[in-house]
C-alpha cells in the first residue's frame, strides 16, 4: 500500500508540473490525493501502531516528523530548483528520487510483522465495548468520544490547512518570494520542535487538555498573522502556528488509544482522518473565497483563528473515565 502510494504521489507531482488547462490540475489533483492519503495521517498510524503501545506517543512524534522535515527542505528547495531547472524538471526530478528512496525503505522496513502481544491499554468501561472491542461506525456516530475528538480536530486542521495554503501569498509582501517560503520552512520546523516536545512529556491524563491548548497557541500564531506587517512579528506568528502544526496530527491517535479498546483503534483513527479530510479540503477554497470577498487576509486568517478557539471547548468537552 506504501509503494502505491509512493507512485501515485510522484506521478501526481509530475501532472501538476505537466498541467496546461486548469481541468488537467483537478485529474493530477485526484492522483496525488490517493498518494497522499497511501502515506500519511491513517496510514503512519497503521505503520506505527502494532510495533508501539506504552511509547505510542513517542513514536508517533518521531513518525510523523518525517513529513515535517519534508517541509523544512522541500519549501526552499522546490523554490530554488523551480527557478534553476523549470517545474516541470523540478518535479520529475524530485518525483524519481522519491520513489528511488522511499520504494526500497518501504520494502525494507515495512514487511516485518510484529511479535503478537497482549494490549497494554485497557480500561474499564462498559461490558459491551470491554468484551467486544468492535465498535461500528454506527456505534462510533453516536459515541461522544469519537464526536468531540473528531469535531473538534476537523475544526483545527481546517484552519490549519487553510492557513498553510496561503500562507506563501500571504507572507510575500512583507517578506519577499523567497523569504516567505523560508517562513513556511520555519512554521515546520517548528512542527517538528512541538511535536517532539509534546511526544516526550505528553502523560495520558492531559491528553486532551493538552489538545486544547495546542489550539490555543495556534490560534495566538494565527492572531499575528492577522495583524503583524513586520517580518519580526510575521515570524513569530509563523513560529507559535507551527508549534500546534504537528500536534494537529499527532494528538487523535494518541487520545484514541487512551480511551479505546486496541481492537478498535485502527477503525476509530481512520475514520477521524476521513471526517477530517473530508472537513478541511474546503478549507483552501473558502479561505480564499473570503479573500477575494474582502480583498485582504485579515478576514479569512479571523475566520481560521477563531475556529482554532472554538476547538479548545469541543475537545474538553469529555472527561474520560465517564462511560461514553
């Protein structure tokens, strides 16, 4: 599945690159979001989950910094070698050294199987989930863990994604073509910081308050960029929205396996990713919609912070130990 997606990535970053009409964008679109969704979010998760459980979060964090550092390089790199070669060179090249590198890791890393164990995670609950540990998706609609978990990261990662959309266009009056692109390297390269950071010191009892304030502390970031036109301030807010970038996606998996049964929490995780997906892949779009609207980023980047805010009450909305 990896390797699948490897490929349809690389060929989906060669369509952009080949594009000539904008129909053209939208079938490259549909090739690079299958790859996209083959190697990250659930699927890191899948890679991850049967190896770790007492160091979930540990590892995650590590997992998932893989794709951060991605965007510490690939930013400026994209930016230099756009301009020396043409996208069109630019992607090819990058779209063979992807499946060169990450085809043979796949096959080297991802086909041992774990050594099958007893679950550390159980918890009390209901017989019905303790004994089973097969929740439905109809089971999981109705089931107020899954709904505030789920409600309250779609609302984050929408204005998370939609930010990061616009950031580079947003940033480059002030900063400049290339100094804006540093700036996304710098929001990720503070994903990476955060993510760590929160990895290493997360305890299962803060789990979700510690989602809260990671949304709040985007919401901060987000606050400077509405309202900062000097680089020193633009940075900062690039640096406090960067810090919850990773956590974003790093936090549902782990609040999941504190409060779910391990027989569950493959089916739980992806469908909080596909009802996050599906949520924040608007997000560009309305962003910008509200852009062209008021001809300005103030509106839109309000518009996402105070979402950010809004999260914070969702995700603390279920104490756990309380049946669900």
């Amino acid at each position: 599945m990896t390797q699948a997606g490897i490929a349809l990535a690389a060929v989906g970053v060669i369509g952009w690159s080949l594009a000539q009409q904008p129909w053209q964008l939208f079938l490259a679109a549909l090739v690079s979001g299958a790859g996209w969704a083959a190697t990250s979010g659930a699927a890191i998760n899948s890679m991850v989950a049967p190896w770790f459980d007492k160091d979930r979060a540990k590892a995650l964090s590590l997992a998932f910094n893989g794709a951060s550092m991605g965007g510490v390089v690939f930013v400026p790199l994209w930016t230099f070698m756009i301009a020396e070669l043409g996208f069109s060179m630019a992607a090819a090249i990058l779209g063979a050294a992807m499946v060169a590198i990450s085809w043979l890791l796949a096959a080297r890393y991802l086909t041992p199987q774990p050594p099958r164990r007893a679950p550390e995670n159980v918890h009390p609950r209901s017989d019905r989930t303790q004994h089973t540990g097969t929740l439905s998706r109809v089971d999981l609609a109705g089931d107020r863990r899954f709904l505030t978990i789920s409600i309250a990261f779609a609302f984050g990662l929408f204005a998370q994604i939609g930010i990061l959309a616009h950031s580079v266009t947003r940033l480059t009056p002030e900063l400049g073509g290339n100094g804006a692109a540093w700036a996304v390297s710098l929001i990720t390269a503070a994903a990476v910081a955060g993510r760590t950071v929160l990895g290493w010191t997360l305890r299962k009892r803060s789990v979700r308050i510690a989602a809260a304030a990671n949304f709040l502390v985007q919401a901060c970031g987000s606050a400077l960029l509405v309202v900062s036109h000097t680089a020193p301030t633009l940075l900062l807010g690039c640096v406090l929205f960067g810090v919850g970038v990773g956590n974003l996606i790093s936090l549902p998996p782990i609040i999941v396996q504190h409060e779910f049964e391990a027989a569950d929490f493959g089916r739980v995780v992806a469908l909080i990713t596909a009802v996050n997906q599906l949520v924040f892949a608007s997000a560009p779009a309305v962003l910008g919609a509200l852009r062209d609207l008021s001809d300005s980023y103030a509106l839109p980047f309000t518009v996402a912070m105070l979402i950010q805010i809004a999260a914070a009450p969702v995700v603390l909305s279920y104490r756990p130990g309380r049946l669900p």
